[in-house]
C-alpha cells in the first residue's frame, strides 16, 4: 500500500512524471480513490487531479488533447462496478493486473460511438453512452449520473444539466 500512497502524494503534488502517466495509472488512481471516497467524491478528486496534472506538465486543453470528461466519468463508472462486483484487491496494482478487461482503452467503444465519444461535448462534460448503458453499482445507483458541482461543467463552466441523447 506504501506505493499506493506515494502514487497519490505525488500525483496529487502534480508530480507524478509525465512519461509514467498512462491509462493503467488513471484506473490506479480511479480504483484508490473509490476505495477511499464515496462516488461523487472520486469523481471530484479525479476531475480536478487530472486536470492540475495536465497543467503542471504543459499539456495544452485542445480539441484533441488534454482532459476529457466523458472517458474519465465513464471509467470511474467501469471501475466502481468491478470493485463492487469482485471487491478490493490489496494495492492499486493488484487490482489492474486481477482487471486486464480495465486496461483495453478500447473497451469504452462497447458503450460509446466513436462519433459521441470524440464530440467536443463529451470531452467537456459527461454525455451517457449511445450503445449500451456503463453498469451501475451501489456507488452509482441514485441515478443522477456523476455530480456535477453547481451546475459547472468539468472546467467548472455554467453548462446545462447532464443530459441523455438516447
């Protein structure tokens, strides 16, 4: 767990190196955070880590690169129904090696269209799936879909309420 706990000092300390930081971290990350938060917490968490991180290293917030909103919630979704389904494992790592299905960054084109995923709304703030529903779990069952704070969307921007296009 040490190692766990200096993966989140650091990236929390937007220290984490750049060229460490791959898709099986952000499921580390999503996987620690669950088991320490509740839901919507996570999320927060996450939001605004990822972001302080991208800013912290230079990664510019373009179109096609930088924090995308949708692929985070949609993967905190993925990794709360796994954690419900088959519980913890003892570290971060532990979990990613027992959930090699987590590490396929294709694994979101089973719920989402490319078109949807890669829209400019979806990477601004979460839209739902067109292709099959993410799982629920206890953590995600109010039905809500993930908190947005005050009506802000992921940037923290007035944006209109979380909405479903199916």
């Amino acid at each position: 767990m040490s190692d766990d706990r200096a993966f989140i000092t650091q990236f929390e300390a937007q220290q984490w190196p750049l060229e460490r930081w791959h898709h099986r971290d952000h499921i580390r990350l999503a996987y620690l955070y669950l088991r320490a938060y509740p839901f919507d917490e996570a999320l927060r968490r996450i939001r605004h880590g990822i972001r302080a991180h991208n800013e912290a290293h230079g990664i510019p917030d373009l179109p096609t690169s930088g924090y995308h909103d949708t692929v985070t919630v949609a993967w905190l979704h993925l990794v709360a129904a796994m954690l419900e389904e088959y519980g913890p494992e003892d570290t971060g790592d532990e979990f990613c090696d027992a959930h090699p299905e987590l590490m396929n960054k294709k694994t979101l084109r089973l719920f989402y269209s490319r078109d949807r995923l890669m829209s400019a709304e979806a990477k601004r703030m979460f839209v739902t799936p067109n292709l099959a529903p993410l799982p629920a779990s206890r953590a995600t069952a109010s039905g809500r879909g993930p908190e947005m704070e005050k009506g802000e969307d992921a940037r923290g921007c007035a944006s209109p309420p979380i909405h479903d296009d199916s």
